[in-house]
C-alpha cells in the first residue's frame, strides 16, 4: 500500500474503548477490508489469480444451481475455473430476459435491492443487487484513497444533474451537506465536510456555491469543469481550492486536464457502471491508463468487433462481475470498447485499460459557434414520454433530432413535453424534431450512445 494507515490525520477518541477492542466495531471491519483488497489488488499476481479462479468458480456453481437460463448457458465438461472463455457473450436483452423469468437469484426480494441504469445507451436495465454488493462499492472506493495516498480530511462536493422535472426548473441546489464523506473512517481519521449540489445551467450561481467554502474534493463531469473555466477563468476556478479533481462518467477533455494542471490541479477518473460498480482506476502516474479493480470484476477485449478511437483500434469489453449472486453478469457486453494491457506503464501487475471509448462526448454545437453540454437521464426523458429506447442526434446546428423507440405515434401533449424538457436542459435557439419508430437502427452507432453530434 502506497499510503498506510497511520500516516494520516487521527481523531483523538477515534481508537477502540472497550476491552479488547482496538477500534470503533464498523471501522475496524472497513480498515480490515480496505487491507484485505489492497492484498489481492496490489499483491502477488499468482496468489489473486488463483482468488479469482475461485470466485469465479462460486459464482458459476451458484448460478448453475438456481438458474435455468444459467444452465443452458454454462459449457458441460470444463472446470468451472476455466469455463469463462468458452461462454456466450451476454447482452444487456439475456440480462432483461434473466431478470424477468428468475427474479433474483440470491435470497429473494426483500434481500435484494432493484438497480436501474440511468439509461446512457438509450435501455435502462433493471438488476438485483445485495446488500453486499453496496457495502463493498463504499470500501473500494475509500480503498483507493490509500492506494493514491490521498487525505480524508479534505472537504468533498459533488456535482450531479437533474433527475426530474421539478429539479430542471431550479436550475441549481444543495441537494444535502453532511459532516464527513469517509463513512465509518470518518469516526478514525479526521474528515471533510461533504456536500452535493444540483447543477443544470447556472454556471454563475454553481461558483457562487462553490466559493462559501475550500472545495477540497471535486467530484463531477468533465463538461462541468470546462463551463467553470470558461465562465470563470484560470484564476478562479484556482482560488476555489480544489485539492483533485474526481472525474465522473463522460468523455474526459484532454485540454481540460491540462489546464486543471496548469492551476496546480490533478485529476483522476474511474471506469465504473451502476450494475457493477467499479470497473477500474485510472493510474496516477499515466494517464489514461486504468488499474482493473480486481476485486470486483474480470476483464476480457473482445478484438472480434473493433472500433477506432483516439488513433487507435480498440475492442469490445467484456465483464465479469465476481460478486454479481442476485443477478449474475459473466461475460456482459458493456457497450464499451478500450485496450487491455497486460499491466501497467507504472509497473503495476495486473490487467490495465487504456483508450476507454463509449461514455460519451455530450456536447452540442451551438447555433452562436460554442460547444454548449448537453445531458439527459432516460428517467428524466420518461417524465414526459414512455419508451422503449432513446436517440438524441444533431446533424445540422439548429436542430436537435430524437428518436423514440417502441412507439408508433406520441400524442400532442407527450410531444410537447418531451420538447419542453430538452429545450428546458439545451438552449431555446434549437429546434427539436420528435420522431417515434418501432425500432432504432444502431448499425451505425455499435456502441449505442443515445447521444451524437456530427457537427463541427
């Protein structure tokens, strides 16, 4: 561990009072598993190999065992351990088909929890997740403070859209502050405030709240960082404070990234999605390059269906979610393509993914010449209009052009809330075209963005 655990701020009374008790109960048991992951992740490559033969090998008698849909699909004959190559690609229509039929696979509904995707690809998917699944999302993520020796007595704001219409109205908002971020760490070492705030498109009012106090932690988009800094400038969005810039979801800007270090500001992104959880960390030494959260996931490149992307020819990404019992997901289609490397330039020996495409370049070209962001949840979108699937697309600079799968017609008034909603989260200067088809055709999209611009 790059960091231990010791060479960080203390609270006084944060140390165990009871006889035999060197921590407070929950800490004790966070701090075991961050060390506990750090063993595998950054440890001898043999020894968590053969750990992930053997979750790997759980998670397949365990389906093999409760699932019918799972049984069809598991080759006879080979060891469970090495049965991954030889199974199906799973898609996100077998994962609905899953869910549907079977139900959760792990306990039964009142164990499990519902996760539903935001929909980035246009389908949100729905999955059972267990309380486990949650529990370890909070470890791995606090893990990896210690890994890139980061402080926990940094204050930490994130920065979220809208989910509903009420909030697109508002424009800007705290949706809560709390005292501390680090969970049950924050009782052990000392601990920033943590705050989130609701950001639309008051660019103005988002600094405003940004400046009551030492940012610490940013946590957003990157089209978020660049509409401080081209609202703001350099020199502001330097006095905000800002220790590192957490990078979230979309395409990341390059130029962003190093004006952000220009002001003395580093950033470092993470490859996740909602139905697994963290896929992997972006190294601190290389950027661009992302540490596998072996822990979680195994990852393979499908070099079977390619694309290019940023010069280079990147495959498909599969995904295996070793913890995945409620609904199991071996071997998903994620709709991502990347490189996978065998380790990393920093000298870390573990799977590494670089040249990750497919989470998205959100920006709308404006009809005055700027680039203007433009994001949608599908939860949102259903607000206004039930579908099965979603495109937005711009191919000429006034007009904004969706597609609405699964229906045949939309009625006047879903037609004008849906227009009402995307001109509430673009610009009134485009004009929006609805067009409702049973089918989208996505042959020229492999990755299904439900957003593209082909304006320059």
């Amino acid at each position: 561990m790059q960091s231990s655990f010791k060479d960080r701020s203390q609270n006084v009374n944060g140390l165990g009072d009871q006889s035999f008790n060197f921590l407070d109960p929950e800490g004790h048991r966070v701090v075991g598993h961050i060390a506990s992951i750090d063993l595998i992740e950054n440890g001898d490559k043999a020894a968590r190999e053969n750990w992930q033969k053997k979750q790997l090998g759980n998670l397949i008698n365990h389906a093999y065992i409760r699932s019918d849909f799972w049984r069809a699909r598991i080759p006879s004959g080979i060891g469970r351990s090495d049965v991954l190559p030889n199974m199906p690609i799973l898609t996100r229509k077998d994962i609905t088909q899953q869910v549907q039929k079977e139900g959760p696979l792990y306990g039964d509904k009142k164990q499990t929890a519902t996760y539903e995707t935001t929909g980035s690809t246009g389908t949100p998917l729905k999955v059972f997740v267990a309380e486990q699944n949650g529990y370890y999302n909070i470890v791995r993520s606090l893990a990896q403070f210690f890994f890139d020796d980061l402080p926990l007595d940094e204050n930490r704001v994130k920065i979220t859209p809208v989910f509903n219409t009420a909030e697109l109205k508002k424009n800007l908002g705290v949706r809560r502050t709390e005292p501390a971020w680090a969970g049950p760490l924050s009782k052990i070492y000392r601990n920033g405030s943590n705050k989130t705030v609701m950001f639309n498109k008051d660019v103005a009012g988002l600094l405003e709240e940004l400046s009551k106090d030492r940012v610490g932690y940013l946590v957003c988009h990157s089209r978020v960082v660049e509409q401080l800094l081209d609202h703001a400038g350099d020199d502001v969005v330097k006095g905000l404070g800002i220790k590192v810039w957490l990078h979230l979801s979309d395409y990341r800007s390059h130029d962003v990234v190093a004006r952000m270090k220009q002001i003395g500001v580093p950033s470092l992104s993470n490859y996740s999605a909602g139905e697994i959880g963290p896929i992997a960390f972006e190294c601190k030494s290389h950027e661009g390059h992302f540490h596998v959260a072996h822990t979680n996931v195994i990852v393979e490149c499908d070099n079977s269906l390619t694309t290019n992307f940023d010069g280079e020819t990147v495959g498909r990404l599969l995904i295996t979610h070793l913890h995945s019992y409620a609904t199991p997901i071996i071997r998903y289609d994620i709709g991502d393509f990347g490189k996978l490397h065998a380790q990393c330039p920093c000298g870390h020996s573990g799977p590494t993914i670089s040249h990750i495409f497919g989470r998205g370049k959100h920006f709308l070209r404006h009809p005055d010449g700027r680039y203007l962001p433009f994001y949608l949840s599908t939860r949102l979108i259903r607000e206004a209009v039930d579908f099965s699937e979603c495109r937005f697309r711009q191919d000429t600079i006034d007009t904004i052009t969706v597609q609405i799968g699964g229906r045949k017609a939309l009625s006047p008034e879903e037609e004008d809330r849906l227009k009402a909603t995307i001109i509430a989260a673009t610009d009134p200067a485009f004009k929006v075209v609805v067009k409702p088809v049973k089918d989208i055709d996505w042959s020229d999209n492999p990755k299904q963005l439900f957003f593209s611009s082909s304006v320059v």
